[in-house]
C-alpha cells in the first residue's frame, strides 16, 4: 500500500518547532499513517470513470477483499476521533461529502464546527472510512436504498458506550451524522413533572393509552423517553417492548422484561414490529417514530386493544402534533382517526433543547393532558381551541411552550433573543414578558 500524499492532521505542519514546543497530537500520527494507507489502497485502483453507486460498489467490494486487520486499522482510527468528541461532551459528529471540506466537524453545546486539530481526509477516504463502519449486508442497504441507519458500539472501559448513526449518499460521496447516546439515563425525577404527568406516565398508575413525546431532531425526545422507560422499568413488573431505528440506549432488564427491536435488523419496519407487538404479550409498546399513515394507525389500534404506547412526532408543539396525525391520513379516513385518536390519546410532551446564557443547553417544554374538554375539541374539529386549554390548565399540570420559555427567562437562564428565537407563538411570549415589566 503506498502512502498517501494528503496531510493527515494539522497539528503536525509544526514538525519545525523545537519538540519541547509540540502540542501532543489528538490522534497518534502513526494511527494517522496507518489509516491513511488503507484507505489509499482501497481507492487506488479505482477506474476514473467511476462515479455515484458504481465508485462506492467498488470500495465496497474492495473492503470485502480486506483482511480484519485493515477493517480494524480504520475503526480504531475512528474511534480515537469518537473518544475525541466524547472529550469535548460533542452530541454528534459529521463526516464525508464535499459538504464538509473533508473536515471532521462536532456539534457541541448546538453549534456544529470543524475540528482544526483533527485530520484533513479526501471524499473517496471519507467514503472508505464510513463503509468500514457498517456491516457487509448493511452497505447493500446503503447502495440499495442511498441511507442506512445504524447503531455503533464501543468498548470502553468495560462499558459499551453507543453512538446512532445515519449514512446516505450526496453528490456521488458519502455523508455520515453520528450521534452520541448518552451510557447514562438521566433521572426521571429530573424532569420536575407535574404529578397528574407522572401517573398518566406510569404503567402502575394508567395501565393503557398513547403517550407522545415531540420535537425537532435534536430536541432530546429519545432521552425522555428513556428516562420515562427507565421509572417503569424500575416500578412495575412488565413487559416493555422497545421499537427503534436504531435502539439506541439499551435497558438492563430490573422489574421489567424489556425486548429492544431494531428496525432492519431484529423487524423490517416499525409498522411490522408494531403489530407483531400485539401476540407478544407487552403492557407498554414504545414505537420510536410515527413517521408514516401505516404505523400510525398500528400505533392507534395496538392502543385501542387496551396496551400503553410510547411515541414521537417530528413536531414542534403539541397543537401541530393533533393535526400532523390526522393530516397524515387520506381526507375519507380524518372523521374515524380523530375520534380514535380523541379516545385513546392520553399525553402530548412537545420540547426544544434551547442555548442558555452559559452556552449549554435548558429544555423547554410543552405539555397536553387531554381533559373531557380537550377530548371534545379534537372530536368536533376544534384543535385551534386547545392552545387556550393548556394556557388554562397550570393547575393540572399543562404548560405552553411560551409560559416555559418564560419561565427560563425569569431565571436568567436563557436570553430574550433565545426565548423568543425558540418560541411558537411569538405574539403570546411578548405578551408575557411586558406584563411582567407593566
């Protein structure tokens, strides 16, 4: 394999300074060398009319012909840039495509920048670098179907530390996001939940309904369901089965037994492991996304049939969510889904992760119990009515995303600008930071 003429890192353009002024680099130039090598050797021979499916077919086929050895030298590679990014408490990482430059970029505390201290890799070594993550089968996926989610696990320190991944094809290259899953589930207690949202939560408390946790990517829904998971599971003695594209945080079993579905891996989709759920004997179902028309409607009628089901929305409050579900059906099926949704819909947690003044992150949250008057509003077609209901309905434990925003920026933790940045109804948030200032 001959060596490749880019420049890995850098840091190492200071080879000129005295050794004692050297910073240490972040990656061993050795680990550097060495990858740098392989992934030459895979792209050398590649003939250079290949492009799109037929130039990532080729490095595919060339990292089958590979010895485990190599395979290893690049994962190691990538692992050190994972340990990196767990130095700097990044949620998730990009690589690949000419998107990024060839840069390794981080998202840390919200903002998303390239890694000056990390190596400079070329589009074809960023394609060798990502396939070599994933398994024979699941690149077919990726050549197939251009996107593949994925789970990754490290060893660490005795533990298994877990990152989600999603790769997918862009202008002909590779592009990969990589998130890091917490190895630690965060208390639900830390939540400070109202208690009427802890017994509709808790299997010991309400044995059946659909419970939604909502938001953009990135707002922390998965923990949150996690953390809500993790109280049943160390509460009530139940069958949990989990459904997610990827699993990403896996429970140890307590008080519960817990059954975690990957979808293309354990189940095809979420609808055929939603309704495979209904012969296996579950007291809680949690479906990671309702992202189309088909798991919807598993989702309402495993509820139906007397089960407590978890679920997401990619929404941003909890108003959008009642109309996302009912706008994913066709026109003829609204009347029967609203009243089926109206009768089985317990909860609705819309959150946003927002930038605090101390350039972390606060979460900021919205929540819907569905009262007899919020159950006949979606019945009758008045959903616009219920942002007024939860405006009202403090004492039970409702909340607007504009009165939580608020009550962040009454503590000095987030800025106006933010607040008002991250908020839904705008005119409603202004409305209440003047009548605090009158």
């Amino acid at each position: 394999m001959s060596q490749d003429p880019v420049t890995v890192s850098r840091a190492t353009s200071s080879r000129s300074m005295p050794a004692a002024k050297q910073a240490e680099p972040v990656i061993a130039e050795r680990m550097v060398s060495n990858a740098m090598k392989v992934m030459e050797y895979v792209v050398r021979d590649m003939p250079p009319h290949f492009f799109g499916t037929e130039k990532q077919e080729f490095i595919a086929a060339k990292l089958e012909s590979l010895d485990d050895k190599a395979i290893q030298v690049l994962r190691m590679f990538y692992e050190r840039i994972l340990a990196r990014m767990r130095e700097l408490e990044a949620s998730d990482i990009d690589v690949g495509s000419f998107g990024t430059r060839g840069e390794i970029w981080f998202r840390v505390y919200g903002n998303k920048l390239p890694q000056k201290d990390l190596p400079v890799l070329k589009t074809p070594y960023c394609d060798v670098l990502i396939q070599a993550l994933i398994m024979p089968r699941q690149r077919q996926v990726l050549l197939e179907k251009r996107s593949l989610d994925f789970s990754y696990n490290v060893e660490e320190n005795g533990e298994r530390v877990r990152y989600r991944g999603t790769a997918y094809f862009d202008l002909d290259a590779v592009g990969m996001n990589m998130r890091a899953i917490t190895s630690e589930i965060r208390p639900y207690a830390g939540y400070g939940f109202h208690p009427n949202i802890t017994n509709i939560v808790n299997l010991k408390n309400t044995k059946e309904g659909l419970i939604l946790v909502t938001g953009i990517t990135g707002s922390g829904k998965s923990t949150t369901l996690d953390a809500i998971i993790d109280a049943n599971n160390n509460a009530v003695d139940a069958h949990i089965i989990i459904i997610g594209a990827p699993i990403e945080y896996v429970h140890t079993p307590i008080r519960s037994v817990i059954r975690h579905r990957e979808v293309g891996r354990d189940v095809m989709s979420f609808k055929d492991g939603t309704v495979q759920a209904l012969r296996q004997d579950p007291d809680i179902v949690m479906i990671g996304e309702m992202r189309d028309p088909e798991t919807i409607m598993a989702a309402l009628e495993i509820t139906d049939s007397g089960h407590k089901v978890f679920s997401t929305l990619h929404t941003s409050s909890a108003v959008e969510s009642l109309d996302r579900i009912i706008g994913e059906v066709p026109p003829i099926e609204q009347d029967r889904v609203r009243n089926r949704l109206a009768d089985v819909l317990r909860l609705v947690i819309s959150q946003k992760l927002v930038p605090t003044v101390d350039r972390k992150r606060a979460l900021a949250k919205e929540v819907l119990i569905v009262t007899p008057s919020v159950r006949a509003a979606i019945k009758n077609g008045n959903i616009s009515e219920i942002y007024q209901m939860i405006t009202e309905g403090s004492a039970l434990g409702m909340i607007t995303m504009e009165q939580d925003l608020y009550r962040l920026l009454k503590s000095n933790r987030i800025s106006i600008d933010e607040a008002l940045n991250y908020a839904n109804n705008k005119k409603r948030l202004r409305q209440l930071i003047s009548k605090q200032i009158s």
